[in-house]
C-alpha cells in the first residue's frame, strides 16, 4: 500500500519506465502544455511592449499616467514599511528553491528513480515557465514604461539640437561656480581638508528628495502622480558583490523598491538614490532618470543632496567641454575649489579600486538588459543625459540650475 498522500504514477504514464519523482514531475501533456503556455504569455508580453512604441501617447494615457503609478506607488509603501531590502530575499528564495530542486533531482538521478533525460527536459520546461513568469510581471509592473514617450515629447520640448561650443562653455561655467558655492554652504570654507562625508542617514535623504519631488513636478510640468511618497530606498547588504560589478544601484520592478549599494562617496549616493527614485516613478531611460534625479536634488533644502546634483550634471557638462576643447575644460577645472578637486578626487579613487573583469561583465549585462528593452544606445545612455541639461537651460533662459518658482 502506498504512503498516505503519496501517488505513483505508472511506468506508462512517465514514458521513462520509473515511477514519478516528487519534485520535478515528468512532463506530461498538460503540464507541458501548462509551462510552455506561460512561457508564450511572457514572450508575447515582451513583443508587445515593442508594438506599444508605435503609439506611445495611449501607453502615456492609458498604463503610465493611471495604473503604472498606482501599482508601483502602494507595492513601494509596503515594502518601504520593511527596514531591509526584500529585492535579495527575492534572489535568495528563488535561488535556494531552484538550488533545493536540482539537488534533489540529481540524488534521484543517482539513485535509479529517475532518467537523466526526464531530468533535463523537465528542468528546461520549468525553467521556460519561470522565464515566462518574470518577464509578464516586470512588464505588467512596471516594464511598459519603456514604450513612453520620450521626456522631450512629454514635456512639450523642441527636438535635440546640438548648439555650439561658446553654450556648452558657458553651461559647464555655471555649474563649477555652482558647484563651488554650494561646497562652501556645507563646509563655510574653501577646503575642509577632507573628503565630503553625509552627516545623516539614507531615510533623510529619501525625505528630502520626495519633497523636492513636489517642486520638481510644477518646475517641469510632470504628472501629479510624481508628488506622490513613494517607499524609502534600500541598502543592499550585497554591497561588496554590486561594488564589483560596478552597479551603484537599481530599481527591482517586483517588489517597487529603489535599491543603492553602502558605501558609495558623499558626492555620489544623493544622486544616486534620486536616480532610482525616478526609475520608481516610471522612468524608464538612464539618461531621463539621472536628469529628472538631478532636478529633484538641485530643488533640496538639503545641500548635501543639492551638492550632489549640482556635481553630477557638472561633471556631465565638463566631460562634454573635455572632448569638444580640451584647452577650455582645464581652464574650468582650475576654478573649482580645493574641496572640490579633492572630493572629485576621491569619487574617482573610490570607483577605482573595484575596476576589473567584474565591471566589464556588470556592465556588458546592463547594456544587453538596456538594449533588450530598446533603450536607445544602452549603457552610452547615461551619458545622454547632458542632451537633457542642455535642452533644459534652453527652456529656462540659459540656466541649468532650476530654481524654486
């Protein structure tokens, strides 16, 4: 007699002669059929999202501008209520179950119960289903804000132009002074002697900058939705891992978090925390979640979070001067302050000593994941982002730096 709660599946039923392992079931037509169908829900899911780019304004109207901020609003407001990052326990779960599984299924292997064949064929079809899974929900969640319009289109602006080296000159100019004066608020000095260092921790940060998200919004016309408050942003306790891949932080769609690693320079995690916290509000492209990121910081009554933004969009502009005049770039960085250079500094010494093959794959993987979503350029569009300053200035009478109205 059989255990209770335990079937046995005849030797006709799994077509492998062996009785049926109780992890991975052998594929029988309904449950093949089964994952195979999921597997073609999230494919079809993908295929969309790229049809959708042909009418972008009822993805505007009908996901981006209802339900996309609705859902991502109340998923990032109970997962903010969790002090720690839920994206790791995610990879944790899902990585021991798959890990639990295979071993099991190998020791069945070892032990005779099952074929080798049934094996890899049951694992590929559950594999299929998963990848099915995942790519319905990163759509459904967030995935289709890929398919908006542009910022440029959103905002009613004109069409990139480039402009000549006298307005790139004199926007890179702007910035350094601004980034000098807004050194000297922190420290009421010209050199602290030290690098910049954030005397309070990442919830003020994530307080500041949902603030200066209100102003932000009536700035730039954005919808009402971004004056929303959305979860607060997470350390990932996988910092060193990331660390090596040089990714500073990233948005997970599954569980509306905005996660940044620990450690990052002063000059860097304000930006960086008000870089993902555009992508939670349903900023798809790099180059349009680090300036909406930068307008947001420069908007702060904090000037730890205000000189991080004004340092990011000057080294935006100032390695844009560096390639078109290399002779005008020095004369600007010789104005910067003592502090400043030494806080450049240390942001480049920091970012330093994790290059390495890391890197180069955490970047490779990125720019696949980008170009796979059609984000125009993949990793180079980080860089676009100084198109996005420069448009702005032209909008705002030549100034870079928005100001409160």
């Amino acid at each position: 007699m059989a255990d209770a709660g335990r079937s046995v599946t005849s030797a006709s039923e799994t077509g492998d002669g062996l009785a049926e392992p109780p992890w991975f079931p052998a594929n029988k037509p309904p449950a093949l059929k089964r994952r195979l169908a999921i597997l073609a829900i999230g494919v079809a899911a993908y295929f969309v999202a790229g049809l959708l780019t042909l009418v972008p304004h009822l993805v505007e109207t009908v996901y981006a501008a209802t339900t996309g901020p609705a859902v991502v609003w109340l998923l990032s407001r109970i997962t903010g209520l969790i002090p720690f990052s839920l994206t790791e326990l995610c990879y944790a779960a899902y990585g021991g179950w798959v890990i639990g599984a295979v071993v099991m299924a190998l020791r069945q292997v070892w032990s005779g119960s099952r074929s080798t064949r049934n094996l890899l064929a049951c694992g590929a079809t559950r594999l299929a289903r998963d990848i099915g899974v995942i790519v319905l929900l990163f759509y459904v969640a967030w995935g289709y804000n890929y398919s908006r319009p542009s910022l440029e289109d959103r905002l009613t602006w004109t069409a990139w132009a480039p402009g000549d080296l006298e307005e790139l000159r004199g926007l890179a100019e702007q910035l350094v002074e601004a980034g000098n004066e807004a050194y000297r608020s922190i420290h009421n000095t010209t050199d602290a002697g030290v690098p910049t260092t954030l005397p309070h921790g990442l919830r003020d940060v994530h307080r500041s900058l949902e603030d200066a998200w209100d102003i932000a919004t009536g700035v730039l016309g954005l919808p009402v939705s971004n004056t929303r408050t959305y979860g607060s942003p997470k350390y990932l306790l996988s910092s060193p891992v990331y660390a090596r891949l040089g990714i500073t932080g990233f948005y997970f769609p599954y569980t509306a978090e905005a996660n940044v690693r620990r450690g990052l320079p002063a000059l860097s995690l304000p930006q960086s925390v008000a870089h993902e916290k555009a992508h939670q509000r349903g900023i798809g492209p790099e180059a349009e979640a680090s300036f909406l990121g930068f307008v947001a910081g420069a908007l702060s009554t904090d000037p730890y979070v205000r000189y991080s933004s004004i340092m990011f969009a000057e080294r935006q502009l100032m390695a844009a001067l560096a390639r078109a005049d290399r002779r005008a770039w020095r004369t600007l960085a010789e104005q910067r302050l003592p502090g400043v250079r030494r806080d450049l500094e240390d942001l480049s010494e920091y970012f330093r000593q994790f290059v390495g093959v890391g890197t180069s794959v955490g970047r490779s993987v990125n720019d696949q994941f980008l170009r796979a979503n059609r984000v125009e350029g993949g990793v180079l569009n980080y860089g676009r982002a100084a198109r996005l300053l420069i448009t702005f200035s032209r909008r705002n009478d030549g100034v870079v730096i928005p100001s409160t109205p």
